[in-house]
C-alpha cells in the first residue's frame, strides 16, 4: 500500500487536491465532537462516583436561635443510630459562606442572614437506604428538616449526558460516511479519468488489485495528509474551549479535562480516518474494475 511507483498520473487530478482539504475540515469536526463526547463521559463518571452516595440534610431555622443547637443534635442523633450512614459532618458557618459567595458576593459575609444548617451524609459502600423513610423519622422528630437525595437529579443529569454523548456520536457517523462518500467519488471520477491507461495496463498482464494499490496508496497519502491538517487546526480550537472555561468560576461549571488517554484517542483519529480512506479507495477500485472492464 505504500509502494510510490505508480503508473498512472493521479497526482495530476484535480479534485485529488481538493481532497486533503475536505478530509481536514471532516477531521476538525470529527476531533471536537470526540472531544466534547470524552469530555462529557468524564464528568458523568466525576459526578456518579462523587454524589451517588451522598445525602444532604437541611435543617430550617426557626425564629427562637436557641434552639438550632438541640434541633441539630436531635437530627445527628437520628443519623448515628442510621446502619446505613457510614459519615455524617455539619458545615459551620464559614464553610456556608463559602458555598454562598458565588452567588452573593459580599453579601455573604453578614451573620445575620438565615441560613439553614447543612449536614453532609456519606453512605457506605454498595448500601440502599430508604431516603423517604429517614426524611419521615428526621421530620418526626424535628420539624423543618428536609433531605436531599443527589440521586435524583443525578439520574436526570447523567441522562441528559448520555443523550448528548449519543447526538456526538450520531455526528462522528455523519462525518464518516460524508469521509466514505468523498474518497468513492474522487476514487471513481479517476478511475474515469484515466480510463484508458488502465485498459492498457490490463493489456499488459496488470491486474485489478495492481490498480486498486494504486489508487489506496493515493488515498492513504492524501487522507494522513488532511488528518494532520484537520489535527493542526483543532488543536488550538480545543485548548481556547479550555482556557475560556478556566475563566469562568469552577463553582459555577464542573471542571472538564481531558487525561492522556483522551489525547492519544484524539491524536490518532487522523491515522485512523487515512485507513479508512485507503481502504475504501481500494474497495471502490476492485469493485468498479470488476464492472467497468
């Protein structure tokens, strides 16, 4: 396939120029949508293994101050008597602020706004408690409190994610077959072209799969050349997406990066998509000879 002797003048066809180029922008497009689809595939396994097992308590202040301590160790007492339960911890008051100052800004720092006591509940491993059970005893017992489950809009997040990793991977199809398309139409347009120099070679003992390397070792060429074209230029496309995420507040968005594993699945989609270039080139040419003469 890498034989550089050819017989027939395919360097000098037009639309063969032409085909690094679209080959380039497919793999730019190819490249971002991989890299949002690995992306988004990360952040759904960060968030399952960190929230899955995970509850919130939320405990409402009342009008008499006083009587948030009692009111918080009644609530602790519940969860230590929980089998369930493998930590529990209540965020004090600087740990709140810190949670609020995104959204309130300076604001944050008064001590007289009503903020509700938070405690945090890890499960232990692989244990299945019954949220609404423990939300009933804890509101038995003290009024006010409510439980959040990170489950539930874990469950909706994660599957929107997955909905969204199946439109990325809808479009990786589109940009293949659009990859296919492109090569079969340019390997039959020269196959038309030099149509008469591939009669002459047959005359002369050659066979298909001679014609057919040919045109695969052009194809190949040419589809490594527009996949290092279209890597070049999605590269800085892909480190602007993640300079311009760093500067929003990481409270706001989760944090998206990329690992080396990610990187090296991108770096050889060129190679990839030259395979698929010769290969189809190749197929093109055996089948059409097959027909054509």
């Amino acid at each position: 396939m890498f034989v550089r002797r050819s017989d027939l003048p395919l360097d000098k066809d037009a639309l063969s120029r032409f085909l690094p180029w679209l080959i380039a922008f497919m793999v730019f497009l190819a490249i971002l949508a991989m890299a949002g689809m690995l992306a988004l595939q990360t952040v759904a396994s960060r968030w399952d293994q960190g929230i899955s097992g995970t509850l919130t308590v939320q405990i409402t202040p009342v009008d008499d101050p006083t009587k948030d301590a009692e009111r918080l160790q009644a609530v602790l007492a519940i969860l230590a008597e929980t089998p369930e339960v493998g930590r529990y911890e209540s965020l004090d008051d600087d740990r709140l602020m810190q949670l609020l100052q995104p959204w309130l800004g300076q604001a944050a720092s008064a001590r007289d706004l009503p903020i509700p006591r938070l405690i945090d509940v890890e499960l232990k491993e692989k244990a299945e408690l019954d949220v609404q059970g423990l939300a009933r005893r804890l509101q038995g017992r003290v009024p006010g409190v409510t439980v959040d489950d990170h489950r539930v809009w874990l469950e909706r997040l994660v599957r929107l994610i997955h909905t969204v990793q199946m439109l990325a991977t809808a479009v990786l199809a589109f940009i293949g077959l659009a990859t296919v398309g492109t090569v079969v139409f340019t390997t039959r347009t020269g196959l038309a072209i030099h149509r008469e120099a591939i009669e002459v070679l047959h005359l002369i003992g050659a066979q298909d799969s001679y014609v057919a390397r040919q045109f695969a070792s052009r194809a190949l060429s040419l589809g490594l050349k527009g996949g290092i074209i279209g890597l070049v230029l999605a590269l800085p496309t892909l480190f602007g997406i993640g300079y311009l995420a760093q500067q929003m507040d990481s409270s706001m968005i989760p944090s998206i990066r990329l690992g080396p594993v990610h990187w090296t699945v991108l770096g050889t989609l060129p190679l990839v998509v030259a395979m698929i270039a010769m290969l189809t080139a190749r197929l093109t040419v055996l089948r059409t000879l097959s027909r054509m003469l």
